[in-house]
C-alpha cells in the first residue's frame, strides 16, 4: 500500500494511505528510501507560525502534503523516461509518501556510489544552501557570520568555508546545534542569547567586523541586530524566509553603512544554464554529491534523529516541542 504524511491542521499530522500511481509519459513510479524532514518550512506550516494573508498563508493550506527532499528507488519508468531505469536511485521534490510519480527532467537527480541514502535524503537542503551561499558571493578571507544553525545554517556554515570563509561563525540558542557545527569546522560559535555577540564577533574578526551575514533563523525581528554585526558596505543575505514584518531605519542600516541586501529562494535558481550564471539545481546537485562523495561536506553526521515512517507523527510532535534539541531528522520508508 502507499502512505504519506499529510497535516490536517495546526499541530495536527496524520498518516494517510493514498492511491498507488502509475507512471505516464515521462514519469517514473519511485519507491521511497528515505526521506528528510524540513525542520524550517515543514514546521512554520504545521504550526501557524506566520501572519494571517502572508504568503505563507496561500502556500501552507490544510490538508498539506508534507516533505519535499525524497530519495528512492526506480520502480517502474513511463514511456519516453530515458536518463533513468528500474533499479536506479534519485533524489527528487517528492513528498513523504510510500511510492511517488517523479518527472524524468532537470528536478531529479541520479544519486551516485559513494552517497548514502540519508545524506542524498537531504539533498535540497543542501541545495538551498549553497545556492545561498553562492548569491552570497563569499570570497577567499572573508569573515562570515551564519545565524541560524538549523540543517540548512549547518550546511550554509560548511560551504561558506569551503569558498574560504575565514573566520566562519555561527550563531545559535542551541547547545545541540552549536556543538555540531562546532564538529563540523565553524571557526567559533557563538550562543544566540548571549548579550556581546557584535563583540564576539569584533575580537574574532580583527576589529574589521563580518563582511557577510547570512540570516537562517526566520524570525524577522533578529535581523536589525545581525546587520549590527557587518563591516561598513557588508551585506546580508535572507536565505530563510522570514515570518512577519521587519523594521530598521533605512538610514541607519542601509544608506549610511552602504550595506547590501540580499535575497535568496530556492525557487530563484536559473532555469537554464547560461555562461553567465551556469548553476542551475540540476549543475549544484551534482557538485554537492561530488562533495560528499568527497567527504568535503559532512551530512550524515548531522542526523540526530531516524523514524520509522510509520512513526512519522512522533518525529513531528518531538519538533514542534522543541526543534532546537535535532538536527537532521530522517524518515526511513524501508521499515
């Protein structure tokens, strides 16, 4: 039978048996591995936690289909499917669900020998990351600051000193989290509750301040603070997608500084590849499971946390307790 994880309403998660698919034209019916759990998104719309009439609201309505980073087995391909076969593993958009209909086009993606099955779970957030840290436009020697050190501030962390971040910090409320990219090569972490933070951050940068910041938390309120963090003609990257308005003074914290603001989304990735910007999600894909192939990017080592799929609904109550106490968390469809 095939199962998925739906939310029915706030706080609420059912798991749901669904119609088995057949695969048409194009399509390929995959047989789920694993699947990692978006501890950002997946919660903000499980918990309301966004104002009424954002867009947030037309995205997150109840039932929701849950989850978006799914790898799998190739079960059975439709006709005209070329690039892949029975027996094939790729990393796709498809939710958390038993079997899926996956397109045989530039959204999925072969998962090579040298890439475990978890880590390939959790392939767009990596994706997410590094198509943050890459309009961050990080450069050899610079001081960067990620706050917010969930998955994708793990991840981002890690990138930005593979660019040459130096320092590269992190900034987080979670002992959990702050341990774990402590593991992972941050140059220094820092305790988001702690009150000398811009000092902290001074001391480690030489006085000069962070050339970049880039925002991982979602919560809007933060960002006039980490603005206080950046060198004069710094800039700030919005990799999460805040929840609710933000106010500064332009003056203060744009004109006068000269700071740059930079907005980042999945969904703004190129197309096409161009010789001016070839990294479209299909090209940093292939470089993020070179990485790890590599073992230049650690990703299995930041799951905290595995579930059966038939105990999906504990994962989610576990997260909306305390989110802070997890990193990674996978659901495992083999069991």
């Amino acid at each position: 039978m095939n199962h998925k994880v739906v939310f029915t309403g706030v706080k609420q998660v059912k798991l749901e048996p669904c119609e088995m698919p057949s695969p048409g034209p194009g399509q390929m019916l995959v047989r789920t591995i694993k699947t990692a759990v978006s501890t950002g998104t997946e919660l903000t719309i499980l918990t309301g936690d966004y104002p009424e009439g954002s867009k947030w609201g037309e995205y997150g309505t109840f039932p929701f289909d849950a989850g978006y980073s799914n790898v799998g087995e190739v079960v059975e391909v439709g006709e005209g499917v070329t690039r892949f076969s029975a027996g094939d593993r790729v990393a796709s958009s498809a939710r958390h669900c038993s079997y899926a209909l996956v397109g045989d086009g530039p959204q999925t993606h072969a998962v090579p020998e040298g890439v475990s099955d978890e880590a390939a779970a959790l392939y767009m957030l990596v994706q997410i990351a590094i198509h943050g840290v890459r309009r961050a436009g990080v450069q050899m020697g610079e001081s960067v600051v990620v706050y917010g050190l969930g998955v994708i501030g793990q991840f981002a962390l890690q990138l930005a000193r593979i660019d040459g971040a130096r320092p590269a910090i992190g900034v987080d409320l979670s002992p959990l989290r702050r341990e774990l990219a402590q593991s992972l090569g941050a140059d220094l972490v820092i305790d988001g509750a702690d009150d000398d933070i811009a000092a902290q951050v001074k001391a480690a940068t030489r006085g000069r301040m962070a050339d970049c910041v880039i925002e991982i938390t979602g919560i809007g309120e933060l960002i006039p603070a980490e603005m206080d963090l950046l060198r004069r003609m710094g800039r700030i990257v919005i990799l999460s997608s805040p929840r609710g308005e933000t106010s500064f003074d332009f003056h203060d914290y744009c004109n006068s500084p000269s700071l740059t603001i930079i907005g980042v989304h999945n969904g703004s990735h190129p197309q096409y590849e161009t010789p001016y910007n070839p990294w479209t999600p299909a090209r940093n894909v292939e470089f993020i499971f070179d990485l790890i192939a590599s073992g230049e990017l650690h990703v299995d080592e930041l799951v905290t946390h595995r579930y059966c799929w038939e105990n999906a609904v504990d994962a989610y109550e576990m997260l909306i307790a305390d989110r802070g106490q997890a990193g990674a968390v996978i659901l495992d469809w083999e069991k």
